[in-house]
C-alpha cells in the first residue's frame, strides 16, 4: 500500500498524497515551504560549525582547554540549528516520511547537546589539571 507523505499511516488509495480528514497535508506544505526558506540559512550554520569543530578538535591537541571549549560552542551551535530547522536528506523523507524523520532528527540534535556537554566536561578537566 501508498502511504502518507506527512505521517507514514497506509493510504485507502494509490491516487491519495496525504491521510483523508487529516491536517497531513497542511503540515506537509507547511514543512516543505519551511525548508524551501531556510535550506541556505542550514547550510551556511553547518558548514561554519563543521569547520569550527575541525579547527578546535586540532587546537585541543595543542591547547585543549580551548580547543574543547570552542568544540562544545560550534556543537551547541549546531543543535540549536538542528532543533530549530530539523532538516535531512530527501532520501530519509521516502524512507521514514517527514514526521518520523522530523522526530529523529531533533533526537540528533539533543545528542549534539550532550557531545556539546562532554567537550565542556573536558575543558574543565584540563583546566583543573
């Protein structure tokens, strides 16, 4: 059977997109014209924390309070972004549908809070040391 674009329930027809008597479609327009705005804004965070990890994780070799400390910002930074615009590949939306998708992504972006938790743990270790 066809199933929901929005929620992933089985579908009573192959011509149906969206749950009949359901606010599905609704949500479904409503995240896509979200994502649509707010795909460059995601990028351009990603890629800037991406690479403020990268730089701290080499910097944490030579001085690791810093290094763990600008690491948790990028990843706070970085699941603020992920909670806020919970964004992934299209082929996860034809796997999982957008509400599934929607709620694993948003699990990702608390465990990039506790990375986040973890470096600043570090950073305080080493600052003890």
């Amino acid at each position: 059977m066809k199933k929901c674009e929005y929620c992933g329930k089985e579908l009573e027809s192959y011509h149906l997109q969206y749950c009949k008597d359901s606010d599905c479609e609704e949500r479904a327009l409503s995240f896509y014209d979200s994502r649509r705005k707010n795909e460059k804004v995601f990028g351009i965070i990603n890629i800037i924390t991406i690479i403020a990890i990268m730089a701290g994780l080499f910097l944490a070799v030579f001085v690791p309070i810093i290094g763990n400390i600008i690491v948790a910002a990028a990843l706070v930074v970085m699941g603020i972004g992920v909670l806020a615009m919970p964004y992934a590949p299209e082929n996860f939306y034809q796997k999982y549908r957008i509400k599934k998708t929607t709620k694993m992504v948003r699990i990702f972006g608390v465990m990039l809070f506790v990375a986040a938790g973890i470096f600043s743990a570090l950073a305080v270790y080493y600052s003890l040391k």
